[in-house]
C-alpha cells in the first residue's frame, strides 16, 4: 500500500513538472538564452549563430 502511495506521488511530480516545462516552452515565458547559463537576456546560444555551409555552392560543382 504504502509502495503504491509512492509510486503514484513520483509518477505526479514527475507529470506536474513535465507539463510545467511544456507550458513554459509553448507560452515563451523562459528568460535567457537557453544554455543553463542564467544569463537573463534574450539572445540565442553561440552554437546557433554560426554558419551552415551553403548546399547549393556543392550542387553547382561537378562531383568527384
């Protein structure tokens, strides 16, 4: 009984914080640039900024 008791207060914790971060993503109400960082400012983490190589200069080029 007491196992059963556990189990089900795990499984809602584990409910009530999964759907808290779900809410928070879909409604924007996160602060910071997302990197753990606790930086407090809009801004996108430095990994999303570079560049992606550019897929059309590779098609005009004859292949090897």
């Amino acid at each position: 009984m007491l196992e059963t008791i556990i189990l089900w207060l795990i499984i809602a914790a584990a409910a009530v914080y999964s759907g808290r971060n779900i809410y928070r993503t879909l409604s924007g109400r996160t602060k910071g640039c997302g990197c753990g960082c606790d930086c407090g400012e809009e801004r996108t983490s430095p990994h999303l900024q570079q560049e992606l190589p550019s897929l059309k200069d590779k098609k005009d080029k004859p292949g090897k």
